[in-house]
C-alpha cells in the first residue's frame, strides 16, 4: 500500500457516518464538547453560516455573529469528533457560496431574507 492509499483509510476512519445537513446563509447552533481540566461539557455557539471549505476530512463551515457590537467568526471541522451536533435555527434566501460581504454590514443591514419550508 502506498501513502495516498493508507491516508485515504485513516481519513475514512474517521470521517462522521452522517455529517451535519446545513447551507450556506442557515442560522445554526453549533454544539461544541469543552475539555476543563478533567471535566467536559457543552458549549453551544450561535450564528450565520457564511462559508464552507474544503472536502472529505477536511472540509470546515465558518460560522458569524455579533458579540457587544463586535463580529466573531468561528471555523469547525465538520468530521471533528469535538463538534458534537449542529442544528439549524432558520434558512435564509442567499444567492452565493460566500457570504464575505456581511463583515462589511451593521445592525439590520445583517439580516437575511428566511426561506420558506
């Protein structure tokens, strides 16, 4: 077996059986597993999905919101065994696979369009 074959087995491994279902623009809570000391619990982080990144094992989802008037932005791994669930809040209407241009937005300018289900 050459390299590309056993990292191709290891990558596999460890990818998720069912990865979360969520697009660009959904307004998801991130449920991430916290290690304190030998204590872990759930931190739950809220936001707007604005991108995703990469395939397989390596794909991530970059996730914003607003904190005291200050923008936070987030990446995860999606097969990361610390991202413990994501479930989603709300769709939005969103017309590209980069919502970069709401670093630039304020107050209610954010906001984006819900998509009916």
């Amino acid at each position: 077996m050459n390299k590309q074959q056993i990292l191709k087995q290891v990558a596999e491994s460890s990818m998720k059986a069912e990865p979360p279902q969520f697009e660009i623009g959904d307004t998801v809570d991130v449920h991430t597993k916290i290690l304190e000391g030998d204590k872990e619990r759930i931190q739950v982080f809220t936001g707007t999905v604005i991108a995703r990144a990469g395939s397989g094992i390596e794909e991530t989802f970059t996730v914003r919101r607003i904190v005291a008037g200050e923008g936070v932005e987030r990446k995860f791994p999606i097969h990361s065994p610390r991202v413990d669930k994501v479930e989603v809040k709300r769709s939005s209407v969103v017309r590209r696979a980069k919502l970069y241009f709401l670093r630039d937005r304020v107050g209610k300018a954010v906001r984006l369009k819900e998509r009916r289900r």
